[in-house]
C-alpha cells in the first residue's frame, strides 16, 4: 500500500486548471455558458470567478485537459498506477463538503473515471476512506471532527482511454446550458440525464476540453451532500 501522508484527509478542492492550446476562446466559452468574470494573466492564463471565488484556471497547454488541484498542507503532484494524476496545494480549501454551497458556474464535484482498481492509493495519499454504494460506483470521504462527508467519487470504466478525473460544474439548468454550449460551438456529449449525483450532461469545449454540468446541487456532491 502507498505511504500515508495526510491522515486528515483533503477536504476538497483548491481549484480546478484547464489546459488548452486555445487558452483565450477556451475562456470566452466557459464565461459564456458558467457566467463567469474573467480576468486575464500576463502569462496569458485565465482565471473565471463567481463573485469573489475562483471557478478555475486556463492555461495555455499542448492538448485540452482538465487538472484538478486539491487543498492539503503539502505542495505536490500525485500520479497512480494507472497514470491518472492530481496535484495538492497548500491553502484555503475553496470547493468542497464543508466550503460554501456551490454557486452556478462553480465547481460542484469531481469523480475518478478508473478502468484500474486504485482505490488504495488516493485513499493513502489523500487520508480518504472509501464507502462503495454500489459495484460501480464508490464515494472517497473525509472527517473532521466526526463529521464525514463525501469528497469525491469513482465511476469504474471499461475504458483505458476514459480514465481521468471529470470535473462537474454547478449549472441553474442543465438544458438551456446545454443550449448555449451548441450555440457557441460546443459538444453535448451527454444529454440531460438523471443520475444518483443530480441532473447531469457531460459537454465538450470547441478545443475538445471536456466536463460536466450538474443542475442547481443542493451541495458538494449533489444528492452525495445529504
């Protein structure tokens, strides 16, 4: 088992970073369909804000790919057996079960799609138990206090090619969002469609980013908050 380095366990997220060759229009896109504020960065990144939170990050990259950044005491980079990674900040945890409830345009949740079983490393790495409400589908968690809530979750896939991290983003309603993502150029590769987290569709950004939308969650994790 991989050595244990936060018994405490992350509690959420930091933020979340797109990375994209098409780092402005990626931008205009998602502040289109999230209603984000957008400030840009000399480097020529971006970051969208909901009010006086930030939503993500864009940056220029090679190819579109979402990176999710977790709170924790310890700057560092993660990477499973699988080749699936994360990254770990130190800092305010801003998206998560005991942070603000999400907010349209913020991140809502986040779930592991894994053709691999590498349940026991994010658990050591992150301090997270695992609950498994069915043979596909299983919930990391974390305490403080006593009070256990659900972090993030992990959808089995047959997939190799799918495996990642999917990023959720809280919308008021998934189907006129998914209204605007097809007027702007986008992808709806998933039609509105309820499952145990929420209303959900996955959507694919003109650059070929792909995430989800999750209609008005009545926390982090959607239906998993309660």
């Amino acid at each position: 088992m991989p050595e244990q380095h936060h018994s405490a366990g992350s509690c959420g997220l930091r933020r979340l970073e797109l990375f994209t060759p098409l780092a402005e229009p990626s931008v205009d896109f998602y502040a289109a369909v999230l209603g984000w504020a957008v400030i840009a960065d000399p480097d020529g990144s971006f970051t969208g804000w909901v009010g006086d939170r930030l939503a993500a990050a864009v940056r220029p990259g090679d190819s579109p790919c979402w990176h999710v950044v977790f709170g924790g005491p310890e700057t560092r980079s993660l990477r499973d057996p699988s080749d699936v990674d994360a990254w770990v900040d130190g800092g305010r945890v801003l998206h998560g079960p005991w942070a603000p409830e999400p907010r349209a345009g913020e991140p809502c949740w986040a779930e592991l799609m894994s053709s691999a079983d590498t349940d026991d490393y994010w658990s050591a790495q992150l301090g997270w138990e695992v609950r498994s409400p069915s043979e596909e589908f299983l919930l990391y968690e974390s305490s403080r206090r006593g009070d256990r809530r659900a972090v993030a979750g992990r959808l089995r896939t047959l997939e190799p090619k799918l495996a990642g991290w999917m990023v959720y983003f809280a919308v008021g309603s998934v189907a006129k969002a998914c209204e605007r993502v097809a007027e702007l150029g986008g992808t709806v590769l998933v039609p509105p469609t309820s499952v145990p987290t929420g209303l959900v569709a996955s959507i694919a950004d003109p650059a070929g980013g792909v995430c989800a939308l999750l209609e008005s969650p009545p926390g982090w994790g959607g239906t998993w908050s309660s």
